[in-house]
C-alpha cells in the first residue's frame, strides 16, 4: 500500500473522513433550513413553505443515508484491522515455530 494518499478515496480511512465531514456538512446546512422554514411560517408563505420541508424531507434521507455509510466503511475498516493482525499474529506464531 503507498504510504501517500493521491485521491480522497484511496483508503477506507480518507473515504471514512469525507463522509465525516459531508455528514456535519448535512447537519449544517439543515439547521439552516429549518431556521427558513420558521421565517416562511412567520410570513405565511404556504408555497415555500411546502418546498422547505420537501427539502428537509430530503435531507432527512440523505443524512440517514450518510450515517449509514459512514457506520459501513467504520465495520470496513475495524474487519481489516481484525484481518491484518489476524496475519501479523499468524506471521509471528511461525516465525516462533
């Protein structure tokens, strides 16, 4: 494995990192929303008002489907940690042999 990284996804780690900050990045800008949507409320703007819980709706989804990734590549990376030491051990188990 190289020990620099060349793209963002080269590694469970820098992928594991993105989905970090693109799910703080979600939660953001959702806070953001949701402070809209009480200012289309106050102005009893039904229209847009309609469309900002479409978008919280969505977002919803997308943060769901984020965490849930992000929980993936963390069981990704926590097998291939079990896997590379399973073999670090079997190395030096033979190489006590």
């Amino acid at each position: 494995m190289k020990s620099s990284v060349a793209s963002p996804f080269e590694s469970i780690e820098s992928a594991h990192e993105f989905i970090v900050l693109l799910e703080e990045s979600i939660g953001e800008a959702l806070a953001e929303v949701h402070d809209d949507l009480k200012q289309a409320s106050l102005h009893s703007d039904e229209r847009h008002t309609h469309a900002l819980q479409l978008a919280i709706y969505k977002m919803g989804l997308l943060d769901s489907h984020v965490r849930k990734s992000r929980r993936l590549l963390n069981d990704l990376r926590t097998i291939r940690r079990l896997l590379f030491s399973e073999r670090d051990g079997d190395s030096a188990s033979a190489a006590g042999a």
